[in-house]
C-alpha cells in the first residue's frame, strides 16, 4: 500500500486560507504559519500529518496526497472541516 508524508494547514475560512496561502508564495515557513494560524491539532507539530495511507484522510485531500505534484503548495482544497493547504513532500 502507498505511503505519503504531507502537512497542511487548516482554516476556517476560504478568505484565511488564500491569505496564508500568499504569504507562502512570498516564502514564509510552513511550519510557523501552521503553528500560529492552524485550527487543526497538526498545527502544534507545524502542520506535519505524518505518514498516511490512502483512505485515512477525507476524501479530496487524500487526492491531493495521493495524485497531485510533491512540494507544490495545494489549495485551499475545502473539506467538511474547513479549508486546507496541503504540501506533500514524500511519497513512495
């Protein structure tokens, strides 16, 4: 079974997410800005979800994990939770 490693960053608002998606694209840390402004339990670890397997998470991220380009910034991607960045920067 594939294996990824990936960090995100979640907010609540669309609007959040396309602010602190613009300050990554200026180069600002991942992992601070996931420490500051994530409302996700990840966000303590600077957004670092770990390794995941596909089905853990809900579904469109799990796209994103799975499918789309390494260590390319993803989102926002909207989930019942709330809006996500996604960054994945391993996968097997």
């Amino acid at each position: 079974m594939p294996m990824a490693m990936a960090k995100h960053i979640l907010l609540k608002t669309e609007a959040e997410a396309l602010k602190i998606k613009a300050l990554l694209d200026k180069g600002e840390a991942f992992d601070k800005l996931a420490k500051k402004h994530s409302i996700c339990p990840s966000g303590k670890k600077g957004g670092d979800l770990g390794e995941v397997r596909p089905g853990q998470m809900v579904g469109a991220i799990d796209q994103v994990i799975f499918k789309k380009p390494l260590k390319v910034i993803h989102g926002p991607i909207k989930s019942r939770f709330g809006y996500h960045l996604v960054q994945v920067y391993y996968r097997d």
